[in-house]
C-alpha cells in the first residue's frame, strides 16, 4: 500500500469487524518471522454513474486463496461465499464510495520460536480506498532485473507466499532506483516470467503471447480475464509459451497485467522502444475492455462482478450468517 491506510478503517480481523488500530499481531508470530502467510489482492471498483461499488472476481480470488493457501498447510474455514459476503460487508459498513484493495491475509500465527509450521492460523481482511498503483496511462518502461524468479521447487511462486514477496520486492526497488517503472524477471533457464507484481503478454504477428502457468508464473485472475476478453471479444489467439529476453525487443506490442496495475501498456524495454515506441491497438482496445467490465459497463462481463449496494440487503443476510459460523469455528 502506497499510503498509510486509516487506523479508525473498520477491518475483518479474529472474526469480527473491528477498527484497524485494534487489528494487531504479536512480535512472535510464525509468519512475520518465516513469511508463512499467503495473501490475495482484490480490486474493487466504484462506478459513478451507477452509483455501485463493483468488487471485481472475488469468488475466483477467494477460492485460489483458499487452494494455495494448502501449499503452506493454512485452513481458512469459511467458504468463498462466506468471504465474499465479509467483503461486501466491510465495503458497506466503511461506507465506501470510492475504488478499493483488498487485502486477505492468512497465516501461521503461534506466536513462538521455531520455523516448523504448526497448525494454529488466522486470516483477516482489509479494504483501503486505493486509487491507481501505477501511472501507465502513457505507457511504462520496464526494465530486466538482475534478479532471478524464484523457482516452483523453492517457493512456489503460483502463490502469494508472503516470503516470496521478498523477491519481488528486490527486483521492484532495483528498477525504480535505476529509472524503470517496473521490473521483468528471468527464470533461471533465462527466460521472461513476468513482472513483479503482474504477468506479461505480448504481441507478435498478430498472436497473443504469454508465459504458460509451468514457467513460475503467479497464475493470475487479470490474465485468465485478458485471454477471455482476447478471445471472446477481439478473436485473437494466444499463445502459452516460454518468450526469449531478446522477444521483448522485437515484439510488436507489450503490456502487463495484474489487480492492481490493470492492464498497463509496456512502451520502453531496457532503454528500447517497444516497436515504434508507441501504446499499440490491441494494448489500447483490451485495456478499454477491462476497465469497461470492471466498471459494470459491460453486461456480458457483469458475472465478474459482485455489487455492493445493490446486493446490500444481500450482505447482511450472509453476515448473521457468518457471525453465526464464526462463533462455531472460533477463529484466532
Ligand atoms: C507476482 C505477481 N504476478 C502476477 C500478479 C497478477 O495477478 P492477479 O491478476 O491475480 O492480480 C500479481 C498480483 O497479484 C503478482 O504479485
């Protein structure tokens, strides 16, 4: 988070809702210590006009939380529909009229001395107002880190290992310190993953090119939305392949993806313009895209999303509900 997040934010922390300034974790716990949590990013989005909060693919961000968070052995008890029930609920009752990050975080919180992984976990919540993560309005100009991908057999990076994020951290500050927007990363077979925090595509003759799930990747929610958008509605092919560093020099187009970036047109590449150093067409036209069914503005998409206001009346029915299954499972 770019800025400082309120403390009087009311937040879903050891199954209630709470203001942030109450929401606090020990100086032992496991996952400060070991970088034994995993995350998830959710966007929502604030539509003007129709006067509704959209919280964009919250069932597919829940369930791959819930699916990765079994690589580090974390039980989160509720079910995505419970936990897009508490969203919908935080967003309510902070009032929020405005765009927003989601943060879920699970972790191994015994609060002791020991790497092993035990089985004592929390998980909480936290919506913050969050405006654009970065400027690529006009395009951003990336740069190859000097900093390789983790590795699956290391630490799976299909997840949002806490720990894993130290990755990439390094390789984010590297480039900005030396002038780039955001950092690419090799694997160690030397080939493109992705970027820090978001996957890549890239245009060549006409095809959508993109590093397949295998070439540890973040398998990521706004890649999966940008093939579909691709293929349903601009009839492109993709590709999943592994792409060559020099093919970043020599594509047509470059863009990357992710919750909090969005779609964010790639035009510089270590110093070189990507083709004649211009936002290109397909770039352009599946960013609108996005942001439109994002925004609720397009019906077919409408299933990506769940409205806060309208389903208002919706979140307080699953509230009692929850409340009720909290106090079953006792959370931590
Ligand atoms: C390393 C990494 N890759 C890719 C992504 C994009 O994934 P998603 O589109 O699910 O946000 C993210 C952000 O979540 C990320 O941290």
């Amino acid at each position: 988070m770019k800025a400082d997040a309120d403390p009087n934010l009311i937040v879903y922390f050891g199954g209630q809702y709470v203001p942030m300034r109450e929401a606090r974790v020990g100086i032992l716990t496991h996952a400060l210590h070991y970088g034994t949590g995993v995350f998830e990013g959710i966007r929502a989005y604030w539509n003007e006009t129709a006067r509704e909060l959209y919280v964009l693919r919250p069932t597919e961000h829940f369930e791959r939380w819930k699916r990765n968070c079994g690589i580090l052995r974390i039980d989160v008890p509720l079910t995505p529909e419970e936990l897009c029930a508490i969203t919908a609920e935080l967003a309510w009752r902070n009032a929020f009229h405005t765009d927003l990050y989601v943060r879920p975080l699970a972790y191994k919180s015994a609060e002791r001395i020991g790497v092993a992984i035990d089985d004592e976990d929390s998980f909480f919540i936290a919506a913050v107002p969050y405006g654009e993560y970065l400027h690529s309005e006009n395009g951003l100009h990336a740069g190859v880190s000097s900093w390789r991908r983790i590795e699956d057999n290391a630490i799976p990076p299909r997840a949002k290992i806490c720990g894993a994020y130290a990755n990439s951290a390094l390789a984010g500050d590297e480039a900005r310190r030396s002038g780039f927007d955001e950092a690419i990363l090799l694997n160690e077979a030397g080939h493109v993953t992705e970027g820090a925090t978001c996957n890549l595509f890239m245009v060549r003759k006409g095809r959508l090119i993109t590093p397949a799930v295998t070439d540890n990747i973040l398998e990521g929610i706004t890649r999966d939305s940008i093939m579909e958008l691709a293929t349903r509605e601009l009839d492109l092919e993709i590709v999943e392949r592994p792409i060559a560093r020099s093919e970043l020099y020599v594509c047509d187009e470059l863009f990357l993806t992710g919750t909090a970036v969005g779609v964010a047109p790639v035009v510089r590449v270590d110093h070189r313009p990507v083709a004649n150093g211009a936002i290109g067409e397909t770039t352009r036209r599946l960013r609108r895209l996005y942001f439109d069914a994002a925004h609720g503005n397009l019906q077919a998409y409408r299933k990506w999303l769940l409205p806060v206001y309208a389903g208002g009346r919706l979140a307080e029915q699953n509230a009692a509900r929850v409340d009720a299954r909290v106090g079953e499972t006792s959370l931590a």
